[in-house]
C-alpha cells in the first residue's frame, strides 16, 4: 500500500510579457516534426529568450503566447495572441533556459460555409518564420499544469492527443533527468497517422534508456478495433492492462490529460470502467445509477477531475 502524499505547487513565473507589452525574440530554429510524408504540416520551432525576462523561468508545462504583429482577425480587429505549450524542458532546449521550444501544427481547413481554404492565422504566421527573423511573444502562462514541487513523490500517467504531447517532452526530461527519481511514468500518445507521431524517436530512445518509462501509441486512422472502433488513447486502460494497472492503483499516481478539447471524457468514462473513478469526482446524483449506463452527458457535467487529475484540453 503507498500513501497520498501532498502534491506541492511551485511557484511559476506568470505574466512577464502581456499582449500590450510583448517581448520580441528571435527564431532560431524552425523543423518539420512530423515525418516528411505526413498530411499533417506541424513544426518545432526555437526561441532564443536570453537577455528578457523568460530566460530561466519558463516551466515545463506553461505556454508562450505568439502575437501575429499587423494581422487582422476574421472581424477585421488586431490579430490576438494564441497560447502554444512549451515543448522544452524547464531547463530550456540549451539547458540553460535561453532557448525554448514548441510544436506548432498548422490549421488548414475548409471554411465551414463557403468551402474556400481556410488557414488559421496564427499557426501558419509562426510557421513561415526563418530562423533569424523576429516574433513578439507574451508569457509566461500557466500555473497547475506542470510538475509539483515534490515530483520525486509521485508515478505519472500522461495522456496526450496531437500536439498535446508538446508539454510532455519537457516535463518528461525534467522527472528522467532528476538524480534519484526512480518511480514510474508512462506516456500514452493518440495520432491521427504513424506519421504523426510526434518525437517519435526521442520518446522511444528514452524508454530504451529509462526501464521506469513506459510509451504507449494509438493510431487512429491505420485500422480499427474488433468492434469497429477507432484506437484511441483510452483504449490503452483496457489493453495494456499489464503496464498500466499497477501505476494506476497506487495512492501516489498523478493522471495528465492534454490536447483535444472533448478527449478527457472518453478517458473518465473508461478509468470508471476500469474501477479508477477514485481520480474523479463523481455527482451524488450518479450515485444511483451504474456506470454503464452513463452517456455523455453525465460525464461532461457530473464528471470533475480529482485533486490527483490535470486536463488541459482546448
Ligand atoms: C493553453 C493552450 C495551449 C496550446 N498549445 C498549442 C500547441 O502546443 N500547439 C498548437 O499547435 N496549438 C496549441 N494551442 C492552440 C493555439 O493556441 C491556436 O488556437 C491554434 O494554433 C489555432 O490558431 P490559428 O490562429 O492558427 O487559427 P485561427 O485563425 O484562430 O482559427 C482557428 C479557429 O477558427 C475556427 N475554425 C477552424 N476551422 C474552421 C473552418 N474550416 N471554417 C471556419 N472556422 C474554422 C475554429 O473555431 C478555431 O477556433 C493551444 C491553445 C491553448 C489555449
Ligand atoms: N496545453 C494545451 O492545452 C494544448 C497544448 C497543445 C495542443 N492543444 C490542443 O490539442 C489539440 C491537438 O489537435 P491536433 O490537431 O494536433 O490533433 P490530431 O493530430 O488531430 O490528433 C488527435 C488524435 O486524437 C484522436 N481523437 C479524436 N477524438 C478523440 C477523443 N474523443 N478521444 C481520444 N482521442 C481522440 C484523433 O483521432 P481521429 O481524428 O482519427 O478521430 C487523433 O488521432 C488542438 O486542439 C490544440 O489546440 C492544447
């Protein structure tokens, strides 16, 4: 039996640079980091933050926010700030925390009523950067969805779709490379193709490298389930029952849910189902109906994650 301890919040910087006083950095570095034959466009991307206010005090887990300088909003208003989840560690790319890094996937849709092209704007700004060129970034923001102060105390259970693995590669480094951490993390990570695969080979080398790392993938467009369903990364509670039951019955396990907004109700249907709804907090009301008999509804309204639960999803 292990003991709950106390998760300890750091104190994070927030907030150094606002929309109305952004800080202008340099790119240094700008890469394809799907592999080339994917139809999905997403990039990593490096700043250099030395000399601002950021340099040192960016958390693995926080995000920067990009202001597309001189670009008009769809209403015709200045482009706003988007937030990207920063993909280095807290000891930044170069270890010193004067370079950081994200991972940007280019929106390129079709406009829901007149079927033109339509391409998000700030994504495809940030991605047509060269290195040496400038942005206007804002940040540090952030505060719950990053390690705890006390991380040596805890197993951790991530789960990310897409380009919400973006924060894991940074704080994955932070917990590995800490001197002594010797419990368990696994990583789950949905994609839509192998292609898109984020960080494939960093993640698979540190599994080599660490046997307390455990890496999951679910590939949903390459073939479906027996009962004709996509592979998602809720499916890894039931089929890979054998890495994951003992991480997720010990009292001191900390469950990370990021990326697509609507993915963390699939996962608290499926930890119900798997006899975890001890990382949740359930309605009274629900109490008089089993949970198989729970639709959607109930789990977006009556489901909240437990204090062992963070869910960054948009
Ligand atoms: C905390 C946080 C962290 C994030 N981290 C990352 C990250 O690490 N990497 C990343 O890539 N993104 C991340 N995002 C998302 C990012 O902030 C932007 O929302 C994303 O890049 C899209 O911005 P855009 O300016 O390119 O698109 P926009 O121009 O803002 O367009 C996207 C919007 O347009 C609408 N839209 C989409 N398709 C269509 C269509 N076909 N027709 C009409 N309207 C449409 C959608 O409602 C959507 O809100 C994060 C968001 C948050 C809040
Ligand atoms: N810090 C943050 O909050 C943060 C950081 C980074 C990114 N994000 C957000 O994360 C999202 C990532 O999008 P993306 O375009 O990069 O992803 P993507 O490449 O499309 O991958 C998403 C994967 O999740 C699968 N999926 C779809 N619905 C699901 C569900 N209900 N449960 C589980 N898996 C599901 C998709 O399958 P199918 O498409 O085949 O159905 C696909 O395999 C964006 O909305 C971005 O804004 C948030």
């Amino acid at each position: 039996m292990h003991s709950r301890p106390k998760i300890i919040f750091p104190e994070v910087a927030v907030n150094l640079y606002k929309p109305a006083n952004p800080v202008e950095v340099p790119i240094v570095d700008n890469q394809i980091a799907t592999l080339e034959a994917s139809p999905n466009k997403i990039r990593h991307i490096t700043f250099d933050v030395s000399g601002t206010a950021l340099e040192g005090h960016i958390r693995a887990g926080q995000s920067i926010g990009i202001l597309p300088y001189g670009l008009k909003e769809r209403d015709g208003s200045p482009a706003k700030v988007r937030l990207y989840s920063v993909a280095s560690p807290s000891r930044g790319e170069d270890g010193e925390g004067k370079l950081i890094a994200t991972t940007i996937k280019r929106v390129i849709d079709e406009e829901h009523d007149t079927q033109k092209l339509f391409l998000g704007l700030c994504s495809n700004y940030l991605s047509d950067f060269n290195p040496g060129e400038t942005v206007k970034m804002t940040g540090p923001s952030g505060k719950r969805f990053v390690l705890p102060e006390n991380a040596d105390d805890f197993n951790y259970l991530l789960f990310a779709t897409g380009t919400g693995v973006a924060p894991y590669r940074g704080m994955l480094a932070d917990l590995l490379e800490r001197p002594g951490f010797r419990n368990q993390v696994t990583l789950v990570f949905g994609a839509p193709y192998s292609t898109d695969l984020l960080y494939y080979d960093y993640f698979r080398e540190m599994s080599v490298r660490h046997d307390n790392f455990h890496y999951l993938t679910s590939v949903s467009r390459e073939g479906l389930r027996p009962d004709g369903r996509k592979n998602y990364v809720q499916h890894h509670l039931m089929d890979s029952q054998e890495i994951l039951e003992p991480i997720l019955s010990r009292e001191n396990t900390l469950i990370y849910i990021c990326g697509l907004k609507g993915m963390e109700i699939g996962l608290f249907s499926m930890l119900v189902r798997q006899g975890h709804a001890g990382y949740l907090k359930i309605s009274e009301e629900l109490n008089v109906k089993p949970p198989e008999q729970w639709d959607t509804g109930d789990l977006k309204k009556r489901v909240r994650p437990g204090d062992r639960l963070f869910v960054e999803v948009y």
